[in-house]
C-alpha cells in the first residue's frame, strides 16, 4: 500500500480499439496506446521512468509466448520506445490488473519513480480458446484432464452448477446480468460488442460450453491494449485532467493448493479480501458510489457481491433480484460487454467516470469506485477517489 491514502493518482489512459484478431501484432498496437496515455497526461515520453504490467497470456493453448507477438512485457515496452527507467516491474499473480496498479502506486509513493506507465495488453492466438496439447498428464491433472476436467469454463460451472444448486440461483438470475453488460458495453465504441447487445432469450438459448456455463457467460478472447499513468498527488495538480486517486487496495490468495475453483474455499476467504479493502481505504460498502465487479465468467460476480459484504453467502442472485437498477455494479460493461481485457473495464470506467471524461455516459455525483479483477480469494480489488481523502 501506498504511504497513506490517496498519495498516488492516475493522470491519463489511452484504449485501443478491441479485435478479434487485429491486423497489426500486439506490440504495435500496445505501443501506439502508450504513446496516446503520455500525451494524454500532458507529458513527453521522456518524463516516464517507472513501467509495470501482468503479461499472462491466458489462452496460450500450449504455446510458448513470444514478447511483442503474444503478450507485451514492462521490458518490451521500454525498449520500444527506446527510454532507460529507473523502475521495471511485473505482477504475475491471477490478479493482474489490481496488482499492477498496486505496484505503481508503490513505486510512486516510495519515490522510485515520478512517473509510472501500468499497461496491458491482451492477445486472442490463432486456435481454440485453452486448446490442450497434452499427451501426458502429471500431478493434480491426471486425475481431471482425462476426464475431460480441463480449463476455466469446465471448472467455473462445476463450482456454478454447486451455487445454484445450494441456493437456488437460476439461469434467468444470470441472465439478466449478462444482458446487463452487453447492454452498456454496446454503448462503448471500443468495445468488441459495440452496438450489440445481448436479450435473455438469446441467452437462455446460447450453445452451452460446460453446463451451465454458455458461451455468453464467457468473455469473448480479443485483442486489445491499455494504458493508464501514474504519478504522485502533488504532481497530479499540474496535468490537464482531474486526477483520480487510488484510496486503498486489497489482494486475495488461495489458502489451499487447487482450490481456485471451489464454491466452498472461495466463499470462505473471498471475504478477507473485502475486509482487507475497507481497512486499507477507510472506506465503507457504503461509501462507495461506482462498485465496478469483475465478471470474466458471469458466476464471479456473485463471489464479489458476497465477498464486499453487499450481501451473505448464496444471496448474490437474490440481492440482484432486489435491484431495480444494476447500472453502478456494470456501467463498463465489463469483460462480457467489451471483450476478454481482464480488469480493464471495471478500472477504466472508475477512472472515467471520476475523472467527468465518460462523456454521454457519466453518471452524476460520482466520487468514489472500486475495480475488481479475478476471483475475490484469488485476485484483487482497488478503491478509486475524485477527491483526496
């Protein structure tokens, strides 16, 4: 954490147009939006000595990433554009967005560095979305790959088919929180699904992955890239936008080797992930005007729900259910509405609609949000302020 609350600040943001596969390498494409968030942050290149990311690429299929081509590195990044930083860093954890965020905000607060270029890129490889090239299967995995047990979508609708069942959540519960964000990612230009929006119909009759999971409880795997620039609160009075400052932040871990997929272990330490936010912010659940949840697979965000204490356990679909408006918990659209960017969207919309840039989307009177990414007990979560606290 940052020396005290809100020392830290984000200045400028530049996103790519997301493609399904774009016509130019990761790399480019990534490098072109750094160089549109510097000059967005009124700054020369020349002025940024500080670079992080999380590089995963988590579709590889087998494949052995190439740096520019499949993923783009901190490192990459500051060759390309030819700068010698006095701070690199890379969190490969599963909750790459926060804790990159967390990285920089560090680096700022300890002063090494003034300035902190936090980017990510994503990239959809040629094939199918975590193709198996094994042969051999060893350790936990001989025991699932047979079986067909294998990758993100069969392992989410294990521990989905259990919630429902335990508490009797129903596809139209989920449903109408996927058409939730497809309804607001159709509003963003950059977003994949740009003016596509999604009906309950459409998704009550979507082809099935791994029962329940369908393919629009999914995100889409794009290509796309961010970028977003740090600085310290006393420089941050000195750049064109309004600064929006990082006011705390959390990190989950799992207490259990493989249990990443388990309702039970997740519903038991995601809620310390929430706890460690609102001590580290000084911010309550209900301070909160903007609570942007992640949704790489639509069941997580029941996990964040409980996990932030907007509800208890296995009563996410009925506190949505009580919802006459689920435009706070989903304005982005997050990564079922724009396409496979991580925790991009949940941060970039805190960051928008704080900053008074999201245009014909602003929502009024916004002060405070918070950024999910990953599961709760497995990745991490960080509480944005338009105003110093």
């Amino acid at each position: 954490m940052a020396r005290s609350r809100c020392e830290v600040a984000i200045v400028g943001y530049a996103q790519s147009q997301t493609y399904r596969h774009a016509s130019v390498p990761i790399g480019a494409l990534t490098v072109e939006t750094c160089l549109r968030a510097i000059a967005d942050a009124g700054l020369k290149k020349e002025q940024i000595d500080g670079f992080t990311t999380g590089s995963i690429l988590p579709s590889a299929g087998g494949r052995t990433p190439v740096d520019g081509i499949d993923i783009v590195t901190s490192n990459w990044i500051a060759e390309q554009l030819r700068i010698h930083a006095r701070w690199l860093g890379g969190f490969q954890g599963a909750g790459q967005i926060p804790g990159s965020v967390i990285l920089a905000a560090n680096a700022v607060a300890s002063g090494a560095a003034d300035y902190v270029l936090v980017h990510r890129a994503l990239s959809n490889p040629q094939g199918r979305y975590h193709e198996n090239p094994m042969t051999r299967a060893g350790g936990a995995s001989q025991w699932m790959a047979p079986q067909g047990f294998w990758g993100p979508p069969a392992m989410m609708a294990l521990s989905y088919m259990e919630y429902m069942q335990r508490y009797g959540a129903t596809r139209e519960d989920m449903g109408r929180v996927v058409v939730e964000l497809r309804k607001h990612g159709a509003r963003i230009p950059w977003s994949y699904w740009y003016r596509n929006p999604l009906t309950l119909e459409a998704y009550l009759d979507a082809r099935m992955i791994a029962d329940p999971i369908c393919v629009f409880d999914c995100d889409i795997p794009i290509d796309g890239a961010v970028a977003f620039i740090f600085t310290s609160a006393e420089r941050a009075k000195d750049h064109p936008h309004k600064p929006v400052y990082v006011a705390g932040h959390a990190q989950g871990n799992l207490l259990e080797p493989e249990s990443m997929w388990s309702l039970d272990h997740a519903q038991q330490a995601a809620p310390l992930t929430g706890r460690d936010l609102w001590k580290s912010s000084g911010l309550r659940r209900e301070d909160i005007d903007l609570p942007e949840l992640y949704d790489g697979f639509s069941p997580i965000v029941y996990l964040w729900l409980e996990a932030l204490g907007y509800c208890g356990r296995g009563e996410a679909h009925l506190f949505l259910r009580e919802q006459k408006d689920l435009t706070r918990f989903f304005s982005s659209g997050g990564s079922l509405g724009n396409g496979r960017m991580h925790g991009v969207p949940p941060m970039l919309e805190c960051y928008l609609q704080l900053s008074g840039r999201a245009g014909e989307r602003q929502i009024a009177n916004v002060k405070t949000g918070l950024a999910c990414h990953s599961h709760p007990h497995y990745g991490g979560v960080v509480a944005y302020s338009s105003e110093r606290l």
